[in-house]
C-alpha cells in the first residue's frame, strides 16, 4: 500500500512536468483565486466581495453545487447542495442531509508566496450508483498551506494539508483525510492542475484538472477522476465556476 502511494506521487509529478515548462504566474490563472484544484482545497480565499457558484455533474447523473461569498480577502463561507439521479431516469435520489456548510479562513500570508488557511467543507459527492458509498469524501475541518514553486523562472503553485472527516468515533484510519496538489496556468485563460485526495484512505485518489477562463468570471473544467484505479474505474466529471 505504501509502495502504491509512493508510486501515485511519482507520477503525480511526472504528469504535471509538462505544465511546468509552460507556465504562468498561478495569479494569472483565473479572474478569481483558485480555491481548490479539482476537490483538494487550497489556501486562497475569494477577494472582498466576492460571490463564487461552483457546479458539478458527476458520473450516475449526480449534481453537486456550492455557493459562496466573501466580505473581506481572509474569510469565506457558504453552502454545498447536492442530488444524485438529476439527469437520467428514475426518481432523484437524496442524501440524509442534502445541504452541508463550507468556510475558510486565511490565517498567515508570508512572503513571498506562502499562504496558510483553516477551513470546513462538509460535502462528499460522487455517488457512482444508489445505495453507494460517494467515492469523494468530505474534507470535513481541515487545514491547509500553498505555496509558488520557482524552478529557473517558471513557477506552480504546491498545496499540502490534511483534515479530520468526523469527529465522533474518530479513528485515524477511517477519518483522517491527507492530500497534495499542483496548480498551474498556461495562459491567463488555460489552467492545470493535479491532485492526490484522500491519500490515507482506500489508497486514495490521484486527480487532474483542465480548465478555460473568460476575464468576466465564468470558468469551464474538466475533471478526470482517479487515473491509477484502471481504466474501469476512471471517470470524467464537469465542473462550472462563476464568480462575481
């Protein structure tokens, strides 16, 4: 199992290589900050005054939309709402507890680049059939850092942390949820990213992202969901951003 985690990091690496010898300034990524790259959350929060509608449509049907707001650069919060079974046939199907809380606060920003940021997303998603369990699981209270990789000019942006699922019953192997990410822009309209979620769990999730932004807010991504699990269990998700 560690040898398997060890080896999704590598290739994590591997596969962002690419992006790296294209790269902009991660602020030129998109109109607003990136707060998470595919499901990890970064240490960026939305600017003062910031409104963000993030949709997802996942496999089975699934929908999943957040909605969040800032009243100053260090804090936001906000709702996730989700269903299962929208777009398809048969009845929709809903969780238990459909609607589930999301904040973040930024607590350090050092320079040059390094940010640092508590925050709480209760949402899990990504229920593959009904009765299952939903393959992404929440972050639940987390803490997490980002921080520019320089390498000869060229730079990312790496994103660490790590967050405890529940705390009732805690145990550290079931509830504790780790994960690391890359994010990076080849132009102002074009992003990448890459992820390995959940890493103590199930041998985790290793992610990726590509995204297009329009200057008026409106960013359009495509997921692609746990690559090293063969090709039968690999699966695409839509992602729409809008922030205003």
């Amino acid at each position: 199992m560690r040898g398997m985690r060890s080896a999704a990091i590598v290739m994590l690496l591997t596969l962002t290589a690419p992006a790296i010898a294209t790269c902009a300034n991660p602020e030129q990524e998109t109109f607003a900050p990136n707060t998470e790259v595919a499901d990890i959350p970064t240490a960026a929060t939305l600017y003062a005054r910031m409104f963000n509608l993030n949709f997802r449509a996942f496999q089975e049907g699934g929908i999943m939309a957040k909605a969040t707001a800032s009243f100053n650069n260090s804090l936001m919060f906000g709702i996730a709402v989700k269903a299962n079974n929208v777009i398809g046939s048969g009845g929709v199907d809903f969780d238990r507890e459909p609607v589930k809380a999301l904040a973040k606060l930024k607590l350090l920003s050092l320079p040059p680049s390094l940010t640092a940021a508590v925050g709480y997303d209760g949402m899990s998603y990504d229920r593959p059939r009904k009765g299952a369990e939903d393959l992404t699981r929440q972050h639940g209270l987390y803490g997490v850092v980002s921080n520019d990789l320089a390498m000869a000019g060229l730079v990312l942006r790496a994103h660490a942390g790590a967050g405890a699922v529940r705390f009732k019953g805690f145990n550290s192997r079931q509830d504790l949820n780790a994960f690391l990410g890359l994010s990076g822009a080849v132009s102002e309209e074009l992003t990448l990213g890459m992820e390995y979620d959940d890493m103590l769990y199930h041998q985790g999730s290793v992610n990726a992202c590509v995204g297009y932004a329009w200057d008026v807010g409106l960013h359009l991504e495509l997921d692609f969901k746990s690559l090293f699990r063969g090709v039968k269990n690999h699966h695409r998700l839509l992602k729409i951003l809008y922030t205003f």
